[in-house]
C-alpha cells in the first residue's frame, strides 16, 4: 500500500525539471493525487512525481520537458518520471540554463545550471536569451540558404558555427564575420 506521501502545494511553482519516459507498470498501485485542469494527473512519492500527460514544456509558471524513450511510445499521452532533486529554481532574471547541441541527432535544447551534467563550459543566459540563441541554431540547423556566401561544408559551418553560439557571447553575425 502506497504511503500517502504529499510535497507543498507551491514547491512546483517556478520551477525547471527534466521528466524521464517510463512506461505505464510504474505507476501501478499508485493513487493519483493531483489532476490539473488541463487533465494531467501526478503521483506523488517518496522519490520522485509520476505525471501522465499530453503536455509538456511550458506549464503556467514552469517549464517541464519530458525525454522521450526509444525507441518513443506510439500514445500522445505520457508518464513522466522526475526524483525531487530534478526540479530545480527558474526565473526570467538569472542566468540559469545553457545550451546543449547534439550534432550527430540534429537537435538542440537547454539544460538548467544545476544539472549535475553541467561542464561550466557552456555560457549560462537568462531563460529569453537562450531562447533566442536557441531559435538561432535551430534555423541554422534547419536551413541552408544562410551558408550560400560560404564555401565551406555546410555541416562543417554548421558545428563551428553553432560551437561558438554555446561557448561564447559573440552574436551570430560576428560569428560569421569571422569565419
């Protein structure tokens, strides 16, 4: 029988967590002990929070992300496994998060400075600074009519390129001024 185990109604409020997949058998003899309005449902336990939901990301005043498994789960909805050490402060005015690429999967996100991941190699921004240099490398990652002046390998300009954005505070067209 499952503990009743209950955090503070606002220790979510604010806050910046990754959520890992896991499939339906960890919640199994759970009770819900929350359901939002937009029909999420949480689980609360000595660990972690379990949430099932069809949205992830920007949550009111949070920003929760969910890591999909892989190979990923054919339903919308998903289960979400996070340990409280997981969620972490988030605020518009501190430099909190930093950037990470993935160059081989072509993709791109932010990681919160708390991350015990975190290198101090990458330059750590305000939540809307990381935003924009987010949307930079993702239209560097997804275009090719930006590299046209180049002679360079596009894949190549692309890594050095988008180096510089997580490793630096040059703007992208210094950037490419000097390439």
């Amino acid at each position: 029988m499952q503990k009743n185990f209950r955090p503070h109604p606002n220790s979510f409020k604010n806050t910046f967590c990754v959520f890992q997949e896991v499939l339906p058998d960890a919640i199994t003899g759970l009770k819900i002990q929350f359901e939002s309005k937009a029909g999420s449902t949480y689980y609360y336990t000595e660990n972690g929070m379990y949430r099932i939901s069809n949205h992830w990301g920007r949550l009111a005043n949070s920003k929760w992300r969910l890591v999909a498994m892989e190979p990923e789960t054919v339903s919308k909805t998903k289960i979400g496994f996070a340990a409280w050490s997981e969620f972490h402060p988030d605020n518009a005015i501190e430099k909190l998060y930093y950037i990470q690429a993935d160059f081989d999967q072509n993709t791109v996100n932010y990681q919160h400075k708390n991350n015990p991941e975190y290198d101090k190699e990458a330059v750590l921004r305000t939540s809307f600074e990381t935003t924009k240099r987010i949307k930079q490398i993702r239209n560097l990652q997804q275009l090719t009519s930006w590299a046209k002046h180049f002679e360079e390998d596009i894949d190549v300009l692309r890594e050095k390129i988008i180096t510089e954005l997580i490793f630096t505070e040059k703007t992208l067209e210094e950037i490419k001024r000097e390439i």
